[in-house]
C-alpha cells in the first residue's frame, strides 16, 4: 500500500469526483489494453485527455503523469507508460480527498 495522498478540492466537485475517478480507472483501462495492442496513438490520445481532464479537476499529480504518458507514447516508451499507468493507479487508490 502506498503512502497516503492528501488533497483539498472546492466542495462543489463533492458530488461529482467519485464518477470521475471510476472514470479515470477506466482510462487506465483503456490504455492497458492499447499496449497490448501496441497502438500508442490512441494511448497518446488518452494520455493528453488524461492531462487535461485531471488538471481542470485539481489533480494536478495525475495531470502531470497523463503528460508523461502521453510524451512516452510519442516515442514509443512502453516501460515508461507502465510506471506512469502504475502511479495513477497507486494514487487513486489512496487518496485522501477533502472537500471544502
């Protein structure tokens, strides 16, 4: 289990940020089975959503690893994917999200 990740977000996002973090696993998902697949085009694609969406929604820690996905996939870096996939995946399973 990894370390706690604490983060404070505007209370009007309370009702809403537990979709979005199912949604985010599925991205995860998603991207898995692309490497499978070998098609880093659309795991590029997922990674810049993953960039965008998360970074509009405070989570500027997983916006910065949807960049690194989607910079890796540029270049066809699959280990580097994988740590990043690896990361998010540990992140969302510990946050700690407070809502003020």
């Amino acid at each position: 289990m990894g370390k706690k990740n604490s983060l404070v977000l505007d209370k009007d996002f309370e009702e809403i940020i537990p979709e979005f973090l199912i949604k985010r696993k599925s991205d995860i998902a998603m991207i898995r089975k692309a490497l499978e697949e070998q098609n880093f085009s659309l795991i590029e694609s997922l990674g810049h959503k993953l960039k965008g969406t998360c970074g509009s929604y405070g989570f500027k820690e997983l916006s910065v690893l949807g960049k690194k996905i989607e910079d890796a996939a540029k270049i066809k870096k699959e280990p580097n994917i994988l740590k990043s996939i690896e990361k998010i995946e540990n992140y969302i399973a510990n946050v700690d999200i407070k809502f003020e």
